[in-house]
C-alpha cells in the first residue's frame, strides 16, 4: 500500500508541476482523464438539447 501511495504522489506531483511550468500534462494517461469525460459530458448536453420538444413560443 506505502508503494502505491508513493507512486501515485510521484505521478501527482509530475503532473501538476508541468502543468504549472509548461503549461502541459505530463502523461496522455492524463489528458484522456480529463477529456474523455469532458467530451461524454457534453455530448450528452448536445443530444437533450437536441431531443427536447418545441414550445410554442419558439415556433416560427
């Protein structure tokens, strides 16, 4: 567990400090992180916009 823990603070650590210097992520591993669920998040708010019924105001 002390091993992972370790790692874990080690890959934190590169991540957040070549965010802050360079402007970048130190791994894909974390882009995909980050993106991937941004992307689901709003696909899904494309598609209910998209699926949600006209109102009688909004018609032309």
């Amino acid at each position: 567990m002390l091993v992972a823990v370790l790692l874990a603070f080690a890959g934190g650590y590169l991540d957040t400090y070549t965010w802050i210097t360079h402007g970048v992520l130190a791994n894909a591993e974390t882009t995909l992180t980050l993106s991937v669920p941004v992307f689901v998040l709003l696909l899904v708010l494309l598609v209910c916009s998209l699926a949600r019924p006209i109102e009688a105001s909004e018609q032309f």
